[in-house]
C-alpha cells in the first residue's frame, strides 16, 4: 500500500500527521524518513495532537526517546545519534517497538535492520522547483512490491 500527499505549508504537514495519530493502533511503528529540517518533527506535533497528547512535543535529538502519555502512549524516538545498535540497545527499544503504544521514529532508516517488517514509512521530500515550503510525503505499509 503507497499514498502520496503533497504538503504546501507546516500546517498541512502538521494536519496530516494528525489525522493519522487519530487513527493509530496499539503496536504500530511510523518511521519516519528525509533530510534535516524537511519536517518530520513537524508531522510528529501533529501526530502526537490527533493521539490525544497534550504534552507539547519537542525534538529529541539530545534524548534518543521520550514518552508521552495520549490515547495510547507515544514513544517518539529520534535516532539521528546512534552510531550503533549497542547504543540502540541501550534505549530499550525492543520493549516499545513489539509493546502495546505506538512508536514513532525520526531518522529510522538509519535503523532499518531494527525496524520490525509491518512498520509503516513515511517519507518526506522536498522540491524546489515547487516551492521552498513543498513537501511530497509517502506513506507505504508492508514490504515493497516488487
Ligand atoms: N510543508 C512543510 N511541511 C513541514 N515543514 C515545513 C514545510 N514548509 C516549511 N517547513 C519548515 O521546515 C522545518 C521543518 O523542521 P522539522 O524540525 O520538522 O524538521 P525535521 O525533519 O524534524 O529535522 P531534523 O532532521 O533536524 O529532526 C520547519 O521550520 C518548518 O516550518
Ligand atoms: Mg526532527
């Protein structure tokens, strides 16, 4: 399954996360991939609003992971410091990736052999050519068809 939105502005990247934290279920996992400052944490506020969070979601790059209590909890990981997966082992990941909450995480594909196969993947592009403030988002779920 691949969807593609197209975002124009912050608050379309934010109301797009938010309408899929409403609908997120115990046990997901959302990574969430693109450059620095494409907006992923962007995505993430608003994910967080439509999980019920009401906690203001900051980046947590210096922290790896932090928790919010919603609907069902949030892990919001941000892995864009692990060199390796020791230090991932350190967070106690497992423990989230295959619990009961929902998992999101920035940066994942710098995890990707961590990342159990039903994850879903958000991608966030930019393109100039468009605008300075366009995002092309891709979701995709499962493994990629061939
Ligand atoms: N369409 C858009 N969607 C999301 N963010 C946008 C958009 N247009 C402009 N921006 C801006 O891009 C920046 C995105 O920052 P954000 O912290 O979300 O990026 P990030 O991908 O989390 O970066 P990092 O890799 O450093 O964590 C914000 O300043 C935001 O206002
Ligand atoms: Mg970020």
């Amino acid at each position: 399954m691949e969807e593609k939105i197209e975002s124009f502005a912050p608050n379309e990247t934010e109301a797009f996360g938010e309408k899929l934290g409403q609908a997120a279920q115990p046990g997901q996992i959302y990574c969430l991939s693109g450059d620095l400052g494409v907006g992923k944490t962007v995505f993430t506020k608003g994910f967080a609003k439509g999980l019920g969070v009401t906690e203001v979601v900051t980046s947590p790059t210096f922290t790896i992971l932090n928790e919010y209590p919603g609907r069902l909890p949030l892990y919001h990981f941000d892995v864009y410091r692990i060199s390796d997966e020791e230090e991932m082992d350190d967070t106690g990941y497992e423990d989230y990736f295959y619990g009961q909450g929902v998992c999101l995480v920035e940066w994942a594909e710098l995890i990707e052999n961590l990342i159990p196969q039903n994850a879903i993947w958000i991608t966030v592009e930019k393109d100039y050519t468009k605008s300075e403030d366009y995002r092309r988002i891709t979701l995709r779920q499962g493994a990629e068809e061939a």
